[in-house]
C-alpha cells in the first residue's frame, strides 16, 4: 500500500480502511492513533448505550405487563422474548458489560418507568422507584409479573 493522506473528517469510511491496512501491515508509526482511541471510545460507549436501551424496552414492558393485565397480548410477549434475545447477544459479545449491571438496571429502569408512563397514560409515581425485578428474571423468558 502507498502512503496517502487521509482525511478523517471529511472521509471518514477510507480513513477507516487505510489505517486498517496500515495496522495489519504493521506501519504502527503511521497510523492516526489519536481518532483510532477516539473510534475505539466511542464503539465502548455505543454498547453501554445499547444495553441500556434494550434493558429500558424490556422493563418498561414487564412493567406494562405487570401494571396493565387487561392490555396484555402476544405482541407484548414477542416484544419481551426480542429484547430479551437482544440483551443477551450484547452481552455475549461484550461480557465486559457485565461488572457494571447494577448501574446500568438503574439506570434503564429509570428510562423503562418514564416509557411506561407515557404508554399506559399512568403517572410515574405508579411504578415502584427501584426495579422491583432481579436480572435472573428479567432475562428469563417464562418470567412475566402478576400485580
């Protein structure tokens, strides 16, 4: 591969694939290592967000599930085997995520209480403040709360 100037702003896809190269060719000296650790950041922060807002779906639909018996339907238990699916396959693919668990029910049943007070019309304060379910349950897909 030839030297070339890439430029990261402006075309970012080919800046991607040239350091690629340059890595895998071992030109470690001419990388671009300050927006490689920014891309690399940035990727650790997208997962703690997708865990987060898949985490978020799921409670706010047990919660919905548990709050609203009367509206329960096959829809909702596809909804909670999906993002059940989902939560695991982040999981797997970034065990990593795992030491932070607690934070991260925190603070997705936090997002999960404000979801399912705008979609049953319930105030927030209708929902227990802490997540009143354990990640053993949450996952677990023949778990679905009773009032």
């Amino acid at each position: 591969m030839q030297t070339m100037k890439v430029d990261y702003e402006n075309d970012f896809y080919t800046w991607l694939i040239y350091n690629a190269q340059l890595l895998r060719e071992g030109r470690l000296s001419e990388i671009d290592t300050v927006n490689i650790a920014e891309e690399l950041e940035s990727m650790g922060r997208s997962e703690k967000r997708e865990l987060k807002n898949r985490l978020a779906v799921l409670l706010a639909h047990l919660l919905k599930w548990q709050f609203q018996p009367e509206k329960r339907s096959k829809s909702w238990q596809r909804t909670l085997k999906e993002q059940r699916k989902q939560v695991f396959e982040v999981l797997k693919d970034s065990p990593g995520l795992r030491s932070s668990l607690a934070e991260f029910l925190s603070n997705a049943y936090d997002s999960a209480i404000r979801k399912a007070a705008e979609e049953t019309g319930f105030d927030e304060d209708a929902f227990p403040q802490t997540c009143p379910f354990a990640f053993e349950q949450i996952m677990n897909d023949a778990f679905y709360p009773e009032k």
